[in-house]
C-alpha cells in the first residue's frame, strides 16, 4: 500500500484564508532512490528527473496549489547558503542563485528546499506578502531571516508586528553537532550567541579506569575530555525573528528533528548525504 502523501502546515498559519503553504516530508511519493515510494522534491543525482517532476505534481496538488487545471509555477533557488534574497513578481526564465525569495504575486508558489536546515516561512498578514528563507548555520549567521523581514518592509511596507512566522522541520540541538569554529561565528555575530550551545563532556572509559596512563604537566595534571558541541538552530532563528520585531506570538516552530526523524523526513547526516529533499512552499491564493 501506498504510504499517504503528507504535508506538514504551520499551526498558526493554517487558518489564513488567502494563503497556500506546507512542508513536505519523505512520504508518499514515487522515487524509490532513498528507500521505496520517496517524495525527494530535489533534482538529486541519485534520483531521475521525471520521477521528482512526478512528486512535484503529486505535491502541489496535495496543497492544492492549483487554478483550474492549471498547477501553479513553482520558484526555486540554486542555494549556496547566502543572505541573497529576490523580490520576485513572476517565475524566473533563468534559475537564481540565493536562499530567500519574497512576493505580492498571487498565483505563485515560493519554494526552498531542505534536508536538516530549515525552511522559514513569513507571511504579512495585513498586506498579503510572502517569503521564505532556506536558513542553515551559515545563513543564519549572516542573518537571512532577519534580513528577510528587512526586506518585506523595504519592498512591501510590511512591519514586523503583523508578520507571521513559521520554522518547518529541520535538525534539532538534539543532534546538531558542530565544530568550536562555527560556535566562533555565532559567539562574535550575536549578543546571545553562547547561549545558542550547549556541550558534552565525550565519556572514556579507559581514562576513568585507568586516570594515570593520562598523566600530563597541565594543570591540574591530567589532559581535558574532548567536548561534543551541539548548535539550537530552531532557536537561533527564533530569535533573530524577534529581534526583528516579530512578536513571539506570531512565531510557530516544528518540534520535528530530521535527524532523529529520518522514517518521516530527508536528512543529509542521518543519511550520510545519500538523500532526497524536502521543500518549505509558500503562494497567495488570487484575490
């Protein structure tokens, strides 16, 4: 039996009527490439490209992304981990490279595409404009979320009291580890950057069995544990989102981890880089 195509809605954006928005995850596709019946929604080289453009239809009707019986162009990016973001009024002729997209054109769909990092939505309720934002560690170092919502204010008028956030799923602090370099950067970007972090002392049996094969001249006279450092990604747009004025509120985030989730979702590090992508999508119903 075919497993059922699922989307995954923001709880404070479902009840908005104009608008067409959703999260995909690994279920109810045609790709057997990453394991059987896959919605990769990513031109992958592990993966034909009919089988994705099947999944993409099969996806966007499920939205109901659709005018007629015509389906809605879907925007992409060539995604290189920036703070680039266009303002866009119709689908590009030729592929854009970036990590943010915003529009007041209806009948669109803005998408970006994922597989541990997040997929950040905003929506002005007040004026009917959109964006989406795909935000990793170094794009949110460079702050592309808060950017974002500089760039909806700049192009559109919108002000952040009445803009709606949405984070989809992406890795969790559960399970993001990363190197004391990248702690660095956030440490030296942002007030609250150590606060993002948080570690683990790695556990050595032989050392604690056996303290005095580990004898050295520092001080206190043995040589430190290695630590695990794990980053809140979640949190760290979290609050780039508030420090551009949206109200925490208006702020809603999947509890999902693709990491620890890789039954339900794409992950490159729980699937060792062999894996499809999700896409965070985002349109306005015509008026």
């Amino acid at each position: 039996m075919r497993a059922k195509l699922t989307v995954i809605r923001g709880g404070n954006l479902a009840r908005i009527p104009w608008l067409v928005h959703g999260f995909s995850t690994r279920l109810g596709g045609f790709s057997s490439a990453y394991g059987g019946q896959a919605l990769n929604l990513g031109f992958t080289k592990h993966d034909s490209r009919a089988t994705v453009e099947r999944n993409r239809i099969a996806f966007l009707k499920q939205i109901v992304a659709v005018s007629g019986s015509k389906t809605w162009p879907l925007v992409t990016l060539r995604q290189v981990h920036s703070d680039l973001i266009y303002c866009i009024s119709e689908a590009p002729a030729t592929p854009i490279t970036g990590d943010g997209l915003i529009t007041e054109q209806p009948g669109i769909l803005l998408a970006v595409q994922t597989a541990d990092c997040l997929p950040v939505v905003l929506v002005d309720t007040k004026r009917k404009t959109i964006g989406v934002f795909h935000a990793g560690w170094r794009g949110t170092v460079k702050r592309i979320v808060e950017k974002g919502v500089g760039e909806m204010r700049r192009c559109f008028g919108s002000l952040p009291r009445d803009i709606r956030a949405a984070i989809g799923p992406g890795i969790h602090g559960c399970c993001y580890q990363v190197g004391p370099e990248v702690r660095e950067k956030f440490e030296s970007q942002f007030a609250y950057g150590a606060e993002l972090f948080r570690e683990i002392k790695e556990s050595d049996e032989i050392r604690e069995r056996y303290p005095l094969l580990f004898l050295t001249a520092r001080a206190p006279g043995h040589s430190d544990l290695p630590k695990r450092i794990f980053l809140d990604l979640v949190e760290a747009n979290r609050r780039q989102l508030i420090t551009a004025g949206i109200l925490p509120r208006n702020i809603w985030a999947s509890e999902l981890c693709t990491s620890c989730r890789p039954d339900l979702l794409f992950s490159h590090r729980a699937e060792k880089g062999v894996t499809g992508r999700m896409v965070g999508v985002v349109g306005i119903r015509e008026r």
